[in-house]
C-alpha cells in the first residue's frame, strides 16, 4: 500500500490504522501496483487541525475530513493524531463497511490511555472521551475503564525500589501450529537443556548480584515460556534451586510458573513446584473441543486437561491460571461458549482470553496464506460472550493488551477473582517497574524516575537458545550504570 503524507503526521500510526481495515498490507518504500493508496494532509487552521484524506483500494476511493481543537488536556501531537485517525478510519469504514470496535485507538495501550484519562476526569467523562473521540464502542470503552481502575490500583502499590523477575524456557513438548513465540520442540534440540540451564543458572546469580547492588526489593517471578513443565523433575529442582538460592525472597509476593501445556503436567513436578515456593501455576485448555485441540496441532485432548487440573486442583496453590484462545480454527460461537461455561464450573481463580493473532512465523500460516482476511464474527461474539459470563461469575479484567493482526482486532484480557490477580502481569506492562529477565529470548526493562517522568532502557538477550549459550557478555555494568545516571 502506497501513503503520502503531508504535514506533522505519524506514519506509524497511519499505517496501524490502515492495517485494521486491511490486515496483512505492507507498506514498502518501492511498490510496483500497489492494491491501495492513502493520501493525508494535516494543516494547522483556526485554532486546531484540519486531516484530509483521500484513500483508494483497488477500484474505489474515499475522500474524508476531520478537524480536531486541543482538548481535555490534549498536546499537539494528540490532537493531531485524533484528526488524521478519524479521517483515516471514516475512509476505512467507507470501504470496507468494517465498523472497528477499537476506534482510532491504535499503537497504545488502551487501558493505559483510560488510567490517564480518569486521573483528570470522572469516569463518565472518561467514557465520554472513549466514545465520542477515540470512537471505541460502548462495550469497548467500559471493558478499557475497568481494566484501568484494576491496574492503577496495583502500580499504585509498587515503589521505585521493588522489581521483579522473569525467566525464560524456551523449549516445549511439540510445536502448536499457531503458535508464534520462539520455543524448541524436537529431541534433538531437547538435548541443549543441560547446557541452558547451567548457563541460566549462572545468570540468574548475576542478576541476583546486581538487585542487590541496586537495592531494589524482588516482589514477583514469572518463569515462562515456552513450556517450562517441559524441564523433568531433575531439572526443575536444578532451576529453583538456583533461584532460591541466589535471591532474596524476603519480599516476594508472587512466583508463577506457565505449566501451559497439559501434556507436561504431573504430580511430582507440581510437588517439586510447590516445595520451593511457587504459588501461581497456568493449565491452559485454550479450548475445551478436541477437534479444535487437534486442528491447531495441541497434541493434548480435552480430557488431559480435565486430569491436569485435577492434579494441579489437589495441590492447592494460591491461584490458578487457564488460557484461552477466541477464533481458533474450528472453533465456532456454540462451542467457546461452553469452552466458557466449562471454564466456569471450574471456578480458576484467573482465566486469560487471548484473541487468535497470526504471526509470520506461525507455522499454520503456511497451510492458510488467506488467514489474515478472515473476519468471523463469531470471534466477536465470543470474546463478547466470555466478558459477561466472567463478570457475571465474579472475575475483574485486571490487565489487558492489544496485539497486530488477530482476528477482528479483538484484545487479550486477564481476568481475575477479586484479591487473586497475577500481578506480575501488571507490573511488566507498565511503564513504571524494572523486570530483569534471564534466559534466551528474554527482554530486561530498566525503570527509573527523573523529574517525575519515567526513563525507560530495554536489554535484549540473545533470541535463541543456541545464540544465548554463545554469548559471554555481562549487562552489569550497563545495568548499574542506568541506576547511577
Ligand atoms: C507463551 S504461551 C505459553 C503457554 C504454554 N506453552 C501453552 O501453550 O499452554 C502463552 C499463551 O499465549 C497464547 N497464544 C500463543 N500463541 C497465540 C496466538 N497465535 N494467538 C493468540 N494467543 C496465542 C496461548 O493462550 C498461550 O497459552
Ligand atoms: S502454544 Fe505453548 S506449547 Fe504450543 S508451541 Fe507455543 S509455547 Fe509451546
């Protein structure tokens, strides 16, 4: 797709915009035929900002406009987004006759911008905003609000002296084929474990190090994935050890461990588990209907599920987690919903529903080339259907995120028991806690305040297991350096 832009205009965020009506579309530099072409212009005129738009794809075009003043607080820069978005989107809407339930609100966090939203206004302002100038439906914009008073309340919480931990294992039993994180899944490659471990172990002293050189208090654990139940009982007593034994677990509130798949699930891990301090574990159906289990390569039934939770059942941790899929192949209305209900009856004390999301290296892209178009309603209407039934089974959504590309442009969403929010879920995706990360493919983020706004450095390891067991540099000084500044 071809954008010529005039003015102070985001292309990012034009091109997000685009993506919402058409998924999929690229916008290269050279392209010989492009299927569409977007013209914005943006001018400064009475006070506020005019955006027009002329937007063609393949044999029809739109011609919109939209002025926008400064606002509610508004910078330049926001209203000027507010303007180009609403003409973009009107021309969208136009051709595509797509109504999207996210509005112009794309490229930030939504509950993000409704916690900024409610530090200045009442809530039914709040919503007004939403609505009337981010144009997200109703429904959308009191999922946002909810969501916000949740994870304002939790970040309220935490000082600039608290951090917390992740690691990363990036191995499973078998590939998913919709699956789009990095994870190794052959014997083959199985037998690098050893050898990552003992390279995470090491790892995780350091980092143990550096906390305490920063003074920070370690408040949650997330060992992810990946698969990390995919380690045996040998290994993971191998990992929690290192971890009990190079923290300081003085102020730890919460330490999870993403089970995940099933398959990977038994007594004597759990036991290992819960014998060094894991309080929070995820069992994941992502549906509850074999044939869909079978059609997105789970290699895992609905009944081990059943037994899988049973297990972890027995064990009593603090919290259990199940993650859901909406608009996985197969999967129709009639049966996510049961996959809702039965979810229900189980009575976890968190329950996640993801939105499908195609990712490149999704390997079912391979077999389905036209995934990106499909548009199945039914997706909307579970994702609908799994909001009022947890509400009305007594879950808060906590914490949420958007993702490109996921069927309808619907949303993740972790829903919570009152009291039993994972909270390390919050605190990694703000822009206020410091999470330092071990492992391949894993991402430190360092926080800190200077005149009362928050400085941001990220630290990437190594992607891939065989990359990360290469590399011999040490992030201390980087790290320690950040906190000096
Ligand atoms: C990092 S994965 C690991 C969980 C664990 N290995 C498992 O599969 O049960 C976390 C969650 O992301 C979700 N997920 C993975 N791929 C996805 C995709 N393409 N679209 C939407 N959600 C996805 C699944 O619900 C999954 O449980
Ligand atoms: S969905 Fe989970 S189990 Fe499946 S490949 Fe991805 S990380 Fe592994």
């Amino acid at each position: 797709m071809r954008l010529i832009l005039e003015g102070k205009i985001n292309k990012t965020y034009v091109q997000s915009l685009c993506m919402m009506f058409f998924h999929g579309e690229k916008f290269p530099e050279i392209e010989k035929n492009p299927r569409g072409a977007v013209f914005v212009r943006a001018t400064e005129q009475n006070g506020g900002i005019l955006a027009e738009c002329e937007f063609t794809y393949l044999d029809k075009t739109a011609k919109t406009s939209a002025f926008c003043v400064g606002e509610d607080g508004d910078s330049y820069e926001r209203t000027s987004k507010c303007a180009v978005g609403k003409a973009v989107y009107q021309a969208g809407r136009e051709l595509t006759g797509k109504e999207i339930p996210w509005g112009i609100l794309t490229g930030i966090r939504p509950s993000k911008v409704g916690a900024q939203l409610l530090s200045s206004f009442s809530y039914e302002k709040a919503r007004d905003i939403l609505i009337n100038k981010y144009l997200l439906s109703e429904k959308k914009a009191e999922l946002v609000l909810s969501v916000a008073k949740n994870e304002t309340k939790i970040l309220s919480s935490y000082g600039d002296d608290t951090c917390s931990l992740y690691v990363s294992i990036p191995f499973c039993p078998t590939r998913c084929e919709y699956c789009s994180f990095i994870s190794y899944a052959t014997p083959k490659l199985f037998q690098l474990i050893p050898s990552y471990l003992e390279k995470l172990c090491s790892e995780l002293k350091e980092k143990a190090e550096i906390i305490k050189k920063t003074g920070k208090k370690l408040v949650t654990i997330y060992i992810g994935g990946g698969t990390p139940t995919t380690l045996d009982v040998e290994q993971l007593k191998i990992l929690l050890e290192a971890i009990v034994g190079s923290f300081d677990l003085t102020h730890l509130e919460e330490f999870t461990v993403e089970a995940g798949r099933p398959d990977t699930i038994t007594k004597e891990k759990l036991d290992v588990l819960k014998e060094y301090g894991v309080r929070r574990v995820s069992v994941n159906p992502q549906a509850l209907n074999d044939e869909v289990l079978l059609a997105i390569g789970r290699h895992h039934t609905v009944a081990d599920f059943y037994n899988a939770y049973e297990i972890v059942s027995a064990e009593q941790f603090d919290s259990v987690n199940t993650d859901l899929i909406v608009g996985l192949s197969r999967d129709t209305y009639e049966s996510f919903k049961s996959t809702i209900d039965k979810i229900c009856a189980l009575d976890p004390q968190n329950v996640t529903v993801h939105a499908f999301s195609v990712k490149k290296s999704a390997r079912i892209l391979e077999n389905d080339s036209q995934i990106y178009e499909k548009q199945d309603t039914s997706a909307v209407l579970s994702m609908e259907y799994a909001y009022e039934r947890l509400i009305s089974s007594g879950y808060e959504p906590y914490y949420m995120y958007r993702q490109k590309n996921t069927v309808c442009d619907l949303e993740n969403v972790g829903y919570t028991k009152i009291g039993k929010e994972c909270r390390y879920n919050v605190l990694m995706m703000s822009d206020s806690h410091t999470v330092f990360s071990c492992g391949a493919g894993a991402t430190t983020k360092l926080v800190k305040k200077i005149d009362g706004k928050e400085a941001i450095s990220r630290i990437f390891s190594p992607k891939y297991p065989y990359e990360y067991l290469q590399d011999n540099q040490s992030k201390e000084k980087e790290i320690l350096a950040f906190f000096e500044k």
